[in-house]
C-alpha cells in the first residue's frame, strides 16, 4: 500500500483532450505515487489532465504527463496517475518515503 501524504501545495493542471483550453491553478491536498486531491473552484471539463506539481522541495515540479480524472465533488477531485516520466516518478517515490509521518490509507 502506497502512502498518502497531505501536501499542500500548488499544481497547475490543464486539458490533455477537449475541454478548457488554459491552464489553471489550484492547490493540492494529498499525494501518493498513484494519483493525488486537488481542490479547486471549479471542476475540470474534462477527465484526462496533464499536471505540474510543486513539491516543497523547492525542485523542478513534477510532471504528470496523464492524469485521469476519477471522482469530483464541490470543490476538489481526484485524478489517477497513467503517465509520467521516469525521473518524476523515483522522484515523487523518494518524496514520499522521506517526508516526515506518512498517512496509511
């Protein structure tokens, strides 16, 4: 099982196919190496995201290339990780595993 760290921190999402053409920001809630929560004032348009995600590591953010939208509710939703690149991925692993009292869910 996969920790799921609350992160709050800014990720800028935007459309992969269809739907809003700009970028947007929001702030993250949580993250595990398979997908994250992200509030938001509005829901997204569509269910396939591509995301930046600010870590505060003070880094690059991370960038999920695919992201799939798997629930929305007021004001957050969730997405699923499909793809990301290599680097980002042992990276985000690495976060997670170091940060201070992970949350087992």
């Amino acid at each position: 099982m996969s920790p799921i760290l609350k992160t709050p921190c800014r990720v800028d999402y935007r459309s992969v196919k269809g739907g809003h053409s700009g970028e947007l920001t929001s702030r993250l809630d949580s993250l595990s190496t398979t997908g994250c929560t992200i509030h938001s004032r509005a829901l997204p348009d569509t269910d396939v995201l591509e995301l930046r995600i600010y870590l505060p590591d003070g880094e690059w953010p991370l960038r999920i290339d695919l992201a799939k939208v798997t629930w929305g509710h007021w004001d957050a939703f969730a997405v699923e990780f499909l793809s990301m690149p290599a680097e980002d991925r042992q990276r985000l692993q690495d976060y997670l595993l170091e940060a201070p009292a992970p949350v087992w869910m």
